[in-house]
C-alpha cells in the first residue's frame, strides 16, 4: 500500500482512539433519560389516568428547514417504525442531511414522553395510572383526571454557516431541538387543553459528539418539564 493511502487510514484511526467519542456519536442511536428538575407538589395525590400518548409528528422529504421531522433514505423508503424511533437529523460540516438519530429499538417517542409525563405528574404530587383497570373503585365518578396528549414535535438537528466546513468556519455550529404537545386534560364533564413546548439551543465546537448531543436533549426537556409545571400550577 502506498504511503498516500496509508497516511489517511492512520489519521482516522488515530482519530477514533483519541476522540472515542466522537465516533460513537455518528453511530446514530442515543439513550436519552429524562432530566430531574425540581417541583412543588400540587396534585394531593389526585389520580390521573394517561389514556393516550399520540406520535402525531409531521415528516417531510427534503424540508426547506431543518426543524422539520425528515428521514435520510426518503419517506417512501422508511418505515413507521423507523419514523417513530427517529428523534433527530446529522448534518455535515457544510449544513447538508445526513444521517437520522435514533432512540433504540426497544424505545419509541410515544413511550418516551408517555414516561416523561408520568415523571413530571409524579414529581408534581399526583397518582399515576397508565392502565384503567389500575383506577381506584369508582375512581372514573369521583375525581379522577384523564389525560390525552398528542407529541407534535420532538425532534433535535444540526445548524452551521454552510458557507464553511468546521474547520476554521467563524460560526461554531449549534445543535438545537424542541418538543411540543397538547395535552387535554378531562376532569369530570370539563376539559381542559394545555398546549407546551420546550427548546433548546447548544453551542458546540467539538463536533457531533454523544455527549453534545444528549446535552441538546437534556436542554429543552428540562425546559418543557418545568413549563408543564407552570402550566399545570396555573390550571389548578
């Protein structure tokens, strides 16, 4: 092998031992965790039914932002189940798509944010039930809540000067992502909608790492927590 085809393989290689990190970050499957933020308790130990948990993000192909659920093989070519573990899009040092960000295969967006609102509503002092048959006697007569929500967004991407790569560019890149729902809540014959949200913005200068990237998770989950405490501190 020649000296002009060895020296690249080396300088990748050296690459991955001294950044292992970086390298697992473009490995395109993250375990994110839902971050503890801190609350005053104000559900008196109420029961609240999760009735439904609804993935009604909208994907688009080729979006004019990258804000917009999109997948790197095309829609048509990606499957329900790909698209409800999808949660965020890599881009190159130029801005262009590339790889999607996975939760793994055992996870879903539903199932992370069914547990993420089951975190917060516990952390706020309620009783929490994800199977009706798990209700109280009567508990449906009395007073206990039913919730519904639907995830309209959740997703996380990339933003760079496409005008430069990384390198020497003059605007570090930023990762940024955001989360949405609308939650009714069915209390009794009333209801009420809470529509909340959650962003996050990272400036990063290492690259795509693991790490960056569960900081950007980390970031606007723990903004949307506390804005669904106020929300729901508001409503009592």
């Amino acid at each position: 092998m020649s000296t002009a085809k060895i020296l690249p393989c080396l300088i990748i290689s050296f690459s991955v031992l001294i950044f292992p990190e970086m390298a697992m970050g473009q490995r395109g499957t993250l375990n994110i965790s839902i971050p503890e933020v801190e609350a005053t308790p104000i559900g008196g130990n109420r029961q609240i039914w999760i009735r439904s948990v609804t993935d009604a993000r909208a994907y688009q192909d080729r979006p004019r932002t990258p804000d917009i659920p999109s997948m790197g093989r095309g829609l048509d070519r990606t499957t329900e189940a790909e698209r409800a573990r999808a949660i965020g899009r890599e881009r190159d040092g130029y801005g262009r798509a590339r790889r999607n960000v996975f939760l793994p295969r055992d996870k879903t967006v539903k199932l992370f944010v069914t547990k993420l609102l089951e975190h917060t509503l516990t952390q706020l002092g309620y009783t929490v039930v994800l199977d009706d048959n798990a209700l109280d006697d009567n508990a449906l007569d009395d007073n206990a809540l039913i919730l519904d929500a639907d995830v309209n967004k959740f997703w996380a991407w990339v933003n760079v000067d496409p005008a430069a790569g990384w390198i020497g560019s003059s605007s570090p890149m930023h990762l940024e992502g955001e989360i949405q729902t609308r939650i009714n809540i069915q209390d009794g014959k009333n209801t009420r909608q809470l529509i909340t949200a959650g962003r996050g913005s990272h400036r990063i200068f290492a690259g795509l790492t693991q790490r960056n990237w569960l900081r950007t998770y980390d970031l606007f989950l723990e903004d949307y927590i506390q804005n669904l405490q106020t929300a729901l501190q508001q409503t009592q």
